[in-house]
C-alpha cells in the first residue's frame, strides 16, 4: 500500500509542477531547439521541462524521510550532478565530450559515496572502473532513446517496474515508486501528440536514476549465488532494447564513417518511422517489447532452471531483431524527418 500510495503522491506532485512549468516554459526560453537534423524526429520545438518534476518528486521523498525510506548519498549526489549536466546541455547545446565527463563525474561522485559496485572482478579497482563504464553507457543510451513522443518515459516506468520483484526490499522502494508515478504523469504530456519533452535534465537524472537502480539490481539477495556471467546476462537482458539500439547506431555510424557521438535521426525510433509506423503505433510497440522482456527475464530468473543460456538468447534475439529493422531501413531510403501535425497548444500562449 505504501508504494501504491508513494506512486500516487508522485504522480500528482510532478502534473501540478508540469503543468505550473508549462505556464512558463516559452517566457523562460526553455524550450528544444527545433532545428531539423537534431536527433529528435518532431522537429518543433517545445517545452524541455519534464525532467525537472522527476527530480523536485526526487528530492521531496528523500527529505520526506518516512521509516521505510532511507535514501542513499550516493544516488542523491550523483543525481544531482546527472541533473545538472541535462541542464546545461539544455541550456548550451554542450558538446558530446562534455556531457560525458558529466555523466562520469555522476557516476564516480556516486561510488566514492557508496553507490553499489557491479563486482565483475575480485580486484576492485576493475569493479570500479566497469561500474562508472556502466553509469556512463545507461545514461548515454537512454539519452538517445529520447527521441520521440512517448518513448523513454515508458521504458523506463516499465523498467522500474522490476523493482516490485526484483528488489522488493531496496531502501529506495518508495523512491523508485514515487518516480513511477512521475513518469506516469509526464507520459500524460509526452504521449503523442506531445505537449512537452523530459529535455537532456530529465533523460540524464533517469539515466543515473536507472544505472543505481541496475547496480542495486545486480546486488539483489537472492541473486547472491549467482556467478558474474548470468548476473551480467539478467542486467543486460532487462536493458536489452537500450543496449541494441546503442550498439547498432555505433556500428552503423562506424560503417558510415561517422562519429558515434554526434545525434542523429538513425536510432531504432526512427527507423521504425522510416518504415512508416506511427509515432503512437512506435511508443507503444516499444513499451510492449520492454514489458514482454521484463516479465520473461523475471520467469527466466525465478522459475526456470537454465538461466544463462535463455538469457543469452533473448539478448540475442532483441539484437538480431534491431539489426534488421535497420538493414530494412536502409533499403527503403531515407526519409526526411516528419513533422507531426499541430495540436492544440493553446495553452503556453496564457
């Protein structure tokens, strides 16, 4: 009931803040750039304001401080840090290289303050290393999955759904329950047609938000005997669609002789869109497909026997299926970015 109830105050919290944030958004200037080869595939620009909801539900739990709630140093800090490189990204359009030192800075700000270690080796400082290599590629891929109408909202509410199996006894429970609701009452603007966009300050903090929660993931009791090989596979399998599409957008920009780090419309989203899918058809097939790998790595891991090998072959398989959307992609040509018919936005003009 608690967390029911948490998912609701959350909820509530971060629509009145969008809704007071969008009053402002146009007199603040804190809207997208809408310029057209960006990475998003609506090139207008709108408010970039959603992520600050997540993070005011954020702060108000952690100094709610119930008894059930102990929220850690190290994912108030690195939070703070991954919120403030969105922002200025935001604000300045920062080059890649410095949102990557951010998004290092968060995750190393968060182990030097206790954040849990994805212990691959018994040596601790490649323990180390791997775990700020993990910070860095979540919030890396989630930031480009941000790209269309309704996408990482849902992926990572159904994401952090895994919280109520996975790590039912975690002292941010009520955290990452709170953060559901947030993300239910942004994907209300965000679905298509948008109203809003989390903006980098909201991909990033999820992104953190999503790493902690992983590595907390990794460090769950009752996978404890589990050896490092099948506890990587069950991370990686529940990231399976971010970690497919980053890892297809660098080899296909690598083969293009492009930089990986630069945007583009060539994500899994927006090939999707090349082959003519809807925006709302793509947000929801996606959250489906998250859903689907969500419950079938939790049957994987509570009930049946053989785990590495079904593990495996569901990354596999998610892999495979990624690489020929976009091989299929390619062959039906390019495709100008789309312009999403104009919906009532009245509203901001108050």
């Amino acid at each position: 009931m608690a967390a029911i109830a948490t998912a609701f105050v959350g909820f509530l919290s971060a629509w009145v803040w969008n809704e007071i944030f969008l009053r402002f958004a146009r007199r603040l200037g804190a809207l997208s750039q809408g310029i057209p080869n960006q990475r998003r595939w609506d090139s207008r620009k709108k408010p970039i304001i959603g992520g600050i909801a997540f993070f005011i539900v954020c702060l108000g739990i952690a100094a709610w401080k119930p008894m059930e709630v102990q929220v850690s140093r190290a994912l108030l800090a690195g939070g703070v840090v991954a919120f403030l490189t969105g922002l200025a990204d935001d604000a300045y359009v920062s080059v890649p290289y410095a949102k990557l030192l951010g998004q290092l800075s968060a995750g190393s700000i968060a182990i030097i303050l206790g954040s849990p270690l994805l212990s691959v080796s018994p040596v601790t400082v490649i323990s180390v290393i791997f775990t700020i290599f993990w910070y860095a590629a979540v919030m890396n891929a989630f930031n480009m999955m941000d790209n269309m109408d309704g996408i990482a909202g849902s992926l990572s509410l159904v994401l952090l759904l895994n919280t109520f199996w996975l790590l039912p006894h975690t002292p941010h429970y009520l955290l990452y329950s709170g953060l559901i609701g947030a993300i239910g009452a942004f994907l209300m603007r965000n679905f298509h047609p948008s109203y809003l966009y989390m903006g980098d300050n909201g991909s990033q903090f999820l992104g953190f938000i999503l790493a902690y929660w992983g590595a907390e993931a990794w460090n769950a009791p009752f996978l404890s005997s589990w050896d490092t090989w099948t506890k990587l596979l069950l991370i990686v399998s529940l990231f399976a669609l971010l970690a497919g599409d980053a890892f297809w957008v660098i080899v296909m920009r690598i083969r293009a002789k492009r930089s990986p780090f630069t945007g583009g419309t060539d994500h899994l989203t927006h090939r999707l869109g090349q082959l003519g899918l809807p925006a709302r058809s793509i947000a929801i097939g996606l959250a489906l497909t998250q859903l689907l790998l969500s419950v079938g790595t939790m049957v994987i891991t509570l009930y049946l026997p053989v785990k590495s090998w079904l593990l495996l072959g569901t990354l596999a398989l998610v892999g495979v299926g990624i690489g020929l959307i976009h091989l299929l992609s390619l062959k039906q040509g390019p495709t100008p970015i789309q312009l999403f018919p104009k919906v009532g936005h009245s509203f901001l003009k108050h």
